[in-house]
C-alpha cells in the first residue's frame, strides 16, 4: 500500500477517534451554546497538533522495525 495514504489514513483515525472523545467531553461538560467555540478552537487545534505528533511516532516506529 501506498505509504502516503497509509499516513493520511492513520492521521485520520487518530483525528477521529480523540476528537470524537474530546466533542464528547465538551458537548457534556455543560457549556452554554454561544460560548461552546470557546472550548471547540482549543481543542480542533490540540487534536490535530496531537494526531500529527502521534502519527510522526507511530511512523517512525514502523521504520525502525522494517529496518
């Protein structure tokens, strides 16, 4: 498999699964609406600086052992 799209699959279910966790979180922590964004930019940002970080040791994990 292509090893780009390997990384962009991976990225995206890292994404997926602890944005979905952290919406949860959010959606039940009791905010009111208008100020749910608040909680929302911090935590789309800390998600994605997340899943790339996880995904750069996830790679590099799998490199040492092919070698």
């Amino acid at each position: 498999m292509n090893p780009k799209l390997v990384g962009a699959l991976r990225r995206a279910a890292i994404y997926f699964v602890v944005g979905y966790g952290g919406l949860a979180v959010i959606n039940n922590s009791g905010l009111a609406a208008d100020r749910m964004w608040l909680a929302y930019t911090p935590l789309f940002i800390g998600v994605y600086v997340f899943a790339r970080w996880a995904d750069a040791r996830i790679a590099a994990s799998g490199q040492t052992k092919e070698e």
